[in-house]
C-alpha cells in the first residue's frame, strides 16, 4: 500500500474508530474475565522503541518478566495524561474486579504543557466526552462512531495559542514550529535542537496553572480505586538539555516536575513515585528531547517499577 493509501486509510479510521476507547474495552473484558495482576496505563514511553534496539520489549513486557509472568493488562498511548488515566480509573472502578496494582507513566508535558494539553489530536477531546458520559464498565465500551479527525482549522487556532516559555519568553505554538519546519530527521544544527528543548520543555509552570487539579482529581481516583499504585517520572533527556541551557536545563525541568509530582500525590495516598537513574544512552535518541527509551532506559524503569510493585505484593 502506498504512503498516500496508507495515510488515508489511517484518516478514515481515525474519523470512526475511538482506538483509546478500544484499547480500553479490551482492558475491560480482561478485567472482567479475572486476567488481570497489573493494571498499566502509559504514554508513547510505553510503545516507541529506539533505532539501536535489539531488543524490542518494552515496558509492560519488561514488568510481567519481573514478576514472574504477571499478567499485565495495558491502555497506553502518544499525548495520555492523568486526565485520561483517572477517568479509565473511575470508569473500570465501577466493576467488581480489581488489579493486585496499578503502574502508570508521569510526564509533565502531557499533564501540563499546551504543544500537548490542547494539541488538536493529541488532548483527545472526544475521548474525553466518551469517557465523561460513561458511568459503568458493565457493559461495552463502544468505539465505533466515536472517533476524531481535527480539521486544519483546528490546527490553525492550535498554532496561535500563547505559550510562556523560559528561554524564549512570550511567544505562540507556532513561533516554535515555524522554527522547526523542515527540520528532517536527526542529527540537527545545535540551534536546532536548542528550540526543540525549548518547545518540549522550556515552558514555565506555576502553581496556579488550570491543568494541575487534574492531576488533584486523578490522585483521587487512585484512592478510589484501592490497590497499590506506583507511578514513574517520564524523565526527558536532562544531559542532553545541559548542553543546550547549561547550569539551567534540570533545575528548570526539575521545578516543573515537583509541582506536578506534589499535585500529583497529595491526594494519592497509597501512591509510590520512581525516578530512574538515566543517561543519554538510555533514551531512544536523546537529540529529539523525547521521553522515549531505549532498552537500556525501558529495563532500569521497569526494575525500578517492579521492585516496589514487589513490596506491595508481600
């Protein structure tokens, strides 16, 4: 099939099939059935691999090896956030069956940064309604019919949004990808990548910001829900931005990363939260200043993951 075919196909799709509610029905039924030790719910840190790997197992994978073929059921996708994951939490709450635990990704951008929060495809908005108006996990999660193509409209306003950044002040989505157009693929000009770790992370959080209590709410769900949690810090690459922003990069990421982390727990109280101890060659290509991993990067998570999940099991 061609590229063309290909991408058409994928719009069709994407305007009739709801793949986060399909993911989520399967996970229902396993629920359902008693298959479940290890309820997972991830971003694309869950699902992209590196170039360099040999081995493509990944996180959840990774996990059930662990502990010793535990069986682990997975909604996971690019752009999911706490929002998303304490409304699958409310939903599946609603059955009778129950994990041994829950394990999910925490970044800060998809919990906090616009480029993700009100991207036209990847905030998710008819998910989020579906989800809204779903009050029980005892029947089907229908998918069909609830899909979702953004218009270039969309994209349009996307790319007028404000965007308060602390390298390059005040600026719009779009001053930051009129930048980036074109790039190709890596390895890029130093000033290059410098806007693209800007993009990704330069973006200021404050304590009042309107997408924090979200992350209040999903801490919530958590407690609801009633069985072990441990969540991993969707770590970005910190020695790659010290090239760019030395003497600045990780205390600015850090700082963003305490308010979500204290949002995040202060409600959630059988909570665990993990950071793995990562280098430039754990990630998938630390150029791209992505959260993905390579499986060096997957396995120290998953270690790190699974020996508190192990406590818990005791």
């Amino acid at each position: 099939m061609s590229l063309e075919l290909r991408a058409r196909a994928r719009k069709l799709r994407n305007r009739w099939v709801n793949l986060e509610l399909q993911r989520l029905e399967a996970v229902r039924r396993q629920l359902q059935r008693g298959e479940v030790d290890v309820l997972a719910l991830g971003d694309s840190s869950f699902t992209t691999p590196s170039p360099r790997d040999t081995d493509l197992r990944m996180i959840p994978e990774l996990i059930s090896e662990r502990l010793d073929g535990a069986r682990v059921a997975t909604v996971a996708g690019p752009g999911f956030s706490g929002f998303l994951f304490g409304e699958m939490l409310r939903v599946l709450g609603t059955l009778d069956q129950r994990p041994k635990a829950v394990v999910f990704s925490c970044p800060i951008r998809t919990n906090t940064m616009v480029h993700i929060r009100h991207h036209p495809r990847y905030s998710y908005p008819t998910t989020h309604q579906a989800l809204a108006a779903t009050r029980s996990a005892r029947h089907r999660i229908r998918a069909i019919g609830r899909g979702y193509d953004p218009t270039p409209e969309d994209y349009a306003a996307f790319g007028r949004l404000p965007v308060r950044s602390r390298w390059s002040g005040e600026t719009t989505i779009d001053g930051f990808r009129n930048q980036l157009k074109g790039m190709g693929k890596p390895p890029w000009p130093d000033e290059t990548e410098r806007v693209l770790f800007d993009y990704f992370h330069g973006e200021v959080i404050e304590p009042d910001d309107k997408d924090l209590p979200q992350l209040t709410e999903f801490g919530t769900r958590l407690n609801e829900y009633g069985v072990p949690a441990v969540a991993y810090w969707t770590l970005p690459p910190l020695e790659r931005g010290e090239r760019h922003y030395p003497g600045e990069f990780t205390d600015h990421v850090r700082a963003n990363w305490e308010l979500v982390r204290k949002t995040l727990t202060a409600e959630a109280e059988g909570l665990t939260v993990v950071e793995s101890d990562l280098v430039d060659e754990d990630f998938e290509d630390s150029q791209n200043a992505t959260e993905h991993y390579s499986f060096t990067g997957r396995s120290k998570i998953a270690d790190d993951v699974t020996a508190v999940v192990r406590q818990t099991w005791r």
